[in-house]
C-alpha cells in the first residue's frame, strides 16, 4: 500500500437520525457496533448533519459524494420530471456529470474505486462499481446491473457466490442483508488482493431502516429491528476492513436525512386541475398539464410547461397565493425559483412547496386536496431546517480522534472531508473538511 495513504470506506445507512445513535436507550434499541466503533471510539457530530434541499435519498446521496448542493451536481429529485409518465418511473440513477464525486477523484489519486449498491451510481467511474438500478423486480434487474457494473460481468459473477443481487426495489432487511454480503464479497475478491499495492476506496447503502419507517413508522418495532440488523453488520464490514488493511483504514458512517411520522397527504395537483392547469381522462391519468407539482416527500417542485404562457402563469400564481393563505391546506413556504436557488435546490422550478410537518405532499390530480388516509407512516423531503429531517455523520480509524464531538455539519461537507482524509482536495464542492 502507498505510504502515508489509508483506505476508506464510506456507508450510508438510509434515514438515519442523530437521536437513534445517541439516544438508545430511551428509544429501546441497541447498537453496540456503532456505540463502540464511533462514539466511544471515534469522531461524530453531537449535534447532526443538515441535510440538502430537498431532503430526499437521491439528490442527498449525489451530495454526499460531491460536496455539492442540488441545483449545482443536477439531481433535483429521486424521480425524473415527468407529468405524463413517458418515461415510466424512472429515478435519477445516474452519477451527475456536473460535478467530480469522490470515486473519480479518489481514482485520480491513486485509490482503488469501488462502490456497492449505491444510490446514483449508474455510469459512476471506478474500478468496481456495482450500481442501484431497478426495472422491474425480476431476474431482469440482475442482467441489467450486470451489463453497468465496472467492470461488466461482476455481478453475475457476484452471484454465483452470494446469489440474486439487491436491486433497487428489494428495500427490505433481506435485501440488506444481500448488499452487505455483496460489499464483502468486493472487499474480499476484488479489493483484498490489491491492497497491498493501492489504498481503496468504497462505498456501500443499506436501505431498510428507512423503509420500514416509511411502512411502520419512524419508532416502530420494525424500524427498530431493522436498525439494529443493520448494525451487527456494520461492525462485520468495520472488522473486515481493518484486518484486511492492518489498521490503515477509516470507516465513515452516515446518513442522507431523517425523516417523521406522516398525519395527512396533500395533494397540489388537485388544486392545479381545479384552475384549468391539468386535464386528465377522468380515472386519473394526466392527458396534458399546463403547469405540473412533482413531489420530493414534504416538498414538490412546480413547473410550468411553457413560461411564455401568461395565461398559466397567472393562474399558476393564484393558486400558490390560495395555499399559501390558511394553514389548513398543510403549506409552510412557497418559493419562487430565486429563492430556491439560495436554498440549493430546483434551479428550473417556477416555485417550490415545501409543507408542515406531517403533511406528506403526493402527485395525485384527482381526490381530495387532503386527506387523512397515508400512502406512507413516515416520510422525508421535509423542510432541511427541521430537526427531524437532520442526518448522521460518524467517522473512525486511523488517525481519527477518539470520543470526539464535532457539533453540527451540513451534509455537503462529507466528501471534502474524506477527500482530506486520503490526501487530497475536492475544488468544486461547497462544502469543507470538517476534521481539521
């Protein structure tokens, strides 16, 4: 290995909240990997991590390799804009190539690249890049991430070992317990016998612990169960890679977000059909649409398809004036593109929601504008300023400082930080090395 470098790897662990690692005992759980790897035996922020706008798992997990906001790396949402559904529920897997990400950069530099499962790793430069991707479900995800991993054929390779690979889809425990057995098989059959040569890089995503959130509730039992799955592997993944580099490694721990417990849907679309803005067939599917709110959790972002239509736009204003008017209609804020700028996120909305806490905003155009019956217990993409949407950041290894609170960070500081762990900086990121 290159003198004076250390390996790191890096895993996000979905939706987790600073008050489920410091906090265990009122909350009835129990994770002692982490209590011990990181907060006893490391560096963590006391005081949480402030999310991106908005705060929704894909343009978190692109700042999180970038060190850079939203409206600067490109990925705005989880899903594509897309009022029609011409592009059939497709999510933003893509690495952005707006901005470097830790893979190509620590590449550049020497390392090994890797990464495991993921989010927004598709077309990712590295030397193992297994990416999240979905189509459907089937055996038909396997062959599409096979033919986009780097290099191509290692996940069929993968599986003959460990068997079907975690698409993106699979959100459970199980599914968790088969990303995790997918990043050990890399560090075992891919990393370990290089890094003797070359320092490594990697990073992995387990999932579950906010899905079951979203299914159960934030502190439910399944949430709870999941959690502490989650960190029984964790401590497998930190003991591994320390054996397997002699000590010179750091393992970083984080999260995209937090999230909260859901107490009504709202849906702007409705409001937008009511003034002439969408048209639909009558059993729910949009014909044409004139201005268009896609959901980001508790956020959604509000497009006009033509902006020289004067017409739109003037209805469009009326209805963000009626939401914004009483309190009951679950609004906090509405943005106009200026200001959603300033808060990092949406450069190309015409205005953003972004809702009270507990109400969750859908796509639906018809129904009800609000109603009591949930599509989710729990969700994110809430306000960035909620407490409740703050996220993890916890770090240890070698030459990490033990016991060690660094009060609050934003999550746009975690790539320049790590890059300043393997020696090097990140120009384009917004954020800062925060172990100085």
């Amino acid at each position: 290995m290159e003198r004076n470098k250390v390996s790191v790897l890096l895993v996000s662990v979905d939706a987790l909240k600073p008050e489920f690692v410091f906090e265990q005992e009122r909350l009835g759980i129990s994770l002692p990997n982490i209590s011990k790897y990181f907060v006893e035996n490391g560096t963590f922020a006391g005081g949480g991590v402030q999310s991106v706008f908005p705060t929704f798992t894909y343009p978190c997990h692109q700042s999180i390799i970038t060190g850079t906001n939203p409206a600067t790396h490109g990925i705005y949402n989880n899903g594509i804009f897309d009022p029609l559904g011409e592009h059939m529920g497709a999510w933003h897997w893509f690495a952005s190539r707006k901005v470097e990400n830790l893979w190509e950069a620590a590449g550049k530099h020497g390392y090994l690249s890797a990464s495991v499962a993921f989010p927004t790793s598709v077309a990712a430069e590295g030397d193992f890049i297994a990416p999240e991707f979905w189509w459907d479900g089937t055996e038909l995800d396997s062959r599409f991430i096979d033919a986009m991993s780097v290099p191509q054929g290692m996940i069929l390779e993968m599986e003959k070992d460990i068997g079907r690979y975690a698409g993106g889809l699979d959100l459970t425990e199980a599914g968790d317990r088969q990303r995790y057995r997918a990043a050990m098989w890399v560090l075992d059959h891919k990393i370990a016998p290089r890094t003797k040569e070359r320092p490594f890089f990697m990073s992995a995503y387990f999932a579950s612990f906010d899905e079951m959130a979203h299914q159960y509730g934030v502190y439910s039992k399944e949430a709870a169960h999941a959690i502490e799955a989650i960190d029984r592997m964790l401590g497998d993944l930190v003991e591994r890679v320390h054996s397997m580099t002699d000590d010179r490694a750091v393992v970083c721990v984080v999260s995209d977000h937090g999230t909260l417990d859901n107490r009504y849907n709202i849906r702007p679309n409705v409001k937008l059909r009511e003034a002439g803005l969408i048209t639909t067939d009558g059993n729910g599917r949009v014909t044409d649409w004139r201005a268009w709110s896609q959901r980001a959790g508790g956020m959604s972002e509000i497009r006009l398809k033509n902006g020289q239509d004067e017409d739109a736009g003037k209805r469009l204003a009326q209805v963000m004036k009626e939401l914004s008017s009483d309190p009951a209609f679950g609004i906090l804020e509405v943005l106009d593109r200026e200001q959603a700028i300033e808060r990092g996120g949406f450069p190309l909305a015409d205005y953003v929601l972004v809702s009270r806490k507990g109400y969750e905003i859908r796509d639906d155009a018809e129904g009800d504008y609000c109603t009591e019956t949930l599509h989710q217990k729990a969700q994110h993409g809430y306000c960035e300023r909620f407490e409740e949407m703050r996220a993890s950041f916890m770090i240890e290894g070698y030459g990490i400082e033990r016991n060690c609170d660094i009060g609050s960070m934003k999550l746009i500081d975690i790539a320049p930080t790590l890059a300043a762990v393997m020696g090097f900086e990140m120009p384009q990121a917004e954020g800062r090395n925060r172990l100085k």
